[in-house]
C-alpha cells in the first residue's frame, strides 16, 4: 500500500483528505483504484483515451515517475506518491 498526496484543488473529490493510503503494486495500480474509489477524480488525472494527463506530475519520494518506469514503476509498502498539477498563469 502506498500514500498518496493530493493537491488542494482536487480535495473537494475526495472529501477534504490530504492523503490517501491505496493499495497497488505500481503507480498506475494505484491511481486506478484510487480512480475506482473517487470517480469523480478521474478527469482531473486520465484523459478520455486513460492516459495521465499532460498537466499531472506524480512523484515517488523526491523523483519523477518519468525519470523511473512512468506508471508501470512498481512500488514498495509504505512508498509515498506526490501528485503535482502543472500551474500555468499570466
């Protein structure tokens, strides 16, 4: 099982919590059943096709799943995944 962080704007999905503990052997176990518990999410972080969205950057500890195995980088117990949305401003 690994804690997963989520940023405040996507709270209100998931009833306020700051951090979930999801059971998945990946990172991309992870985020299904994190998904499949709180449907509502899952536009915030798949596109329509079930790819991550370009905007959503998810750290394992301190290094990004796209300098290790992308979703498939597999996971140990008590492993903390960060999830990160892109701000863009003017």
């Amino acid at each position: 099982m690994a804690t997963i962080r989520i940023p405040t704007p996507l709270r209100p999905y998931i009833n306020g919590q700051s951090d979930l503990d999801i059971a998945g052997e990946t990172v991309g176990q992870v985020l299904e059943n994190l998904v499949h518990q709180y449907p509502a999410l899952r536009t915030h972080i798949f596109n329509d096709n079930g790819e991550l969205r370009p905007f959503v950057n998810l750290f394992l500890g301190e290094d990004n799943i796209n300098d290790l195995q992308g979703i498939s980088t597999p996971l140990r117990e008590g492993d903390r995944i960060l999830l990160i949305p892109s701000i863009a401003g003017g």
